[in-house]
C-alpha cells in the first residue's frame, strides 16, 4: 500500500479503530514524514 493509495478518510478510519495496530503508525508517518524522525 503505497501513500498514493490512502486516502485522509481511509487514515482516519483505520486511527479511529479500538485497537491498536501498527498500520496506524505507518499511515500517520505517510501523511506527515516528520513524525518519522
């Protein structure tokens, strides 16, 4: 899955999910690669 391919409403659904899943990292650090470093 690349970050061409996630949308904000795919990001937001999938970081509003109970669990917690390492994919909510990945997607976040797609969105805004600051939070990478």
């Amino acid at each position: 899955m690349s970050a061409e391919n996630i949308t904000i409403e795919d990001a937001i659904n999938v970081l509003s999910l109970p669990r917690e899943l390492p994919i909510q990292e990945t997607i976040t650090i797609e969105i805004d690669p600051r939070l990478k470093r």
